[in-house]
C-alpha cells in the first residue's frame, strides 16, 4: 500500500514561495511517501540568491 493509498488521497497541489528551499522540501518529502505532487507555476515565487552562488531562478 502507498503512502497516498494510507492518507486517503492520491495527490498534493503545492503553491508557496521561496521554491527552492521550503516548498522543495515540502515536495521531495510528499514525493518520498508516494504522493503525487502538482507544483501551481503561477503561483510560486523565490528570491533571485544568484549574488550568492546560487542556481538562477526562473
């Protein structure tokens, strides 16, 4: 049985900002326990951390 099967759900719709730290994890945890994980484009939103030899956003 899957994780998704236990919850009584078979997904996760995320929205949220800063992307690449809090809603990642978010997503990379729900991913670990089978669920299946819609992230909203339009409605996600992180800071430009380039100047701090991070990935490019966008």
């Amino acid at each position: 049985m899957e994780a998704s099967d236990e919850a009584g759900g078979g997904g996760l719709v995320v929205a949220g900002t800063q992307t690449d730290a809090c809603v990642r994890s978010t997503i990379h945890g729900a991913c670990a326990r089978g669920y299946d994980v819609t992230l909203v484009d339009d409605a996600r939103a992180t800071e430009d951390l380039s100047a701090y030899c991070a990935p490019r956003t966008g």
